[in-house]
C-alpha cells in the first residue's frame, strides 16, 4: 500500500513538474519573440543651444505592453569605438557628447533579443530621442 502511494505522489509531482517547466519555456519564448516584432516607434530630432555638444537619449518600452523596460542596456558602436549605458528605473537612458558620427545601436534586455538599429547620426548641436 505504501508503494503504490508513493508511485502514486511521485507520479503526480512528475506531472506538475512537466506542467510547470512546459509553461516557463512558452512564457520565456513569447517574451522572445516579442521583441522580434518590436519596431522604434519615434525618432525626434531637435536642436540644441551648445553647437558643440550633442545627445542621444531616449525610453525603452515593450511595445505590446507598453511595460517600461527598467536598467535595460543601451550600447553605441561604430569601428573601434563603443559606449555602453544603463536606463533608469523609468527606462529612460542617455548619451551626451560623443564623437559624431554613424552609429549602431544595440538594446540588451533579459528574456528579450537584443534589437539593433542599424544606423543612426550624432552630430554636434543635435539631440536625438529614440522611443
């Protein structure tokens, strides 16, 4: 009788393990595919008062939830030369006064791919906000 009982719990905590882990793997991988489907959805350039300097800043949001990604990572890269910076706790982060140039911008966020723009310009006296 204590046998059968066992089988019988070990069978059911098999079970609920299955249960669980099969629904962490789709909750991981719809977050995934996500930010696949994510786009920038604004892109604003204005001038700024200092023509010497120049601002890349922007908010990093979920674009089905609208969630606030909180300390998502933000890098620029060109040839030889990347920054990297952290948002804040409302997902705001900031670039002020790097070389101008081209370039790449890359978001890292855990659960999500990384989204990469391509290309983007600073230029000095420029200030662009990515959202």
């Amino acid at each position: 009788m204590k046998n059968n009982l066992l089988i019988i719990c070990k069978n059911i905590l098999f079970v609920l393990l299955f249960i669980i882990v099969t629904s962490c793997i789709r909750q991981f991988h719809n977050k995934t595919k996500r930010i696949e489907e994510s786009k920038v959805l604004e892109t604003t350039y204005y001038e700024l008062n200092d023509k010497t300097s120049s601002l890349l800043c922007g908010e990093a949001i979920d674009i089905e939830t609208k969630e606030q990604l909180a300390y998502i990572t933000v890098e620029i890269k060109r040839p030889l030369l990347t920054y990297s910076t952290s948002g804040d706790s409302s997902s705001f982060f900031q670039f002020k006064n790097k070389i101008p140039g081209t370039y790449k911008v890359q978001f890292k966020y855990m659960g999500y791919k990384p989204l990469i723009i391509d290309s983007i310009n600073i230029e000095n006296g420029k200030a662009i906000n990515v959202r």
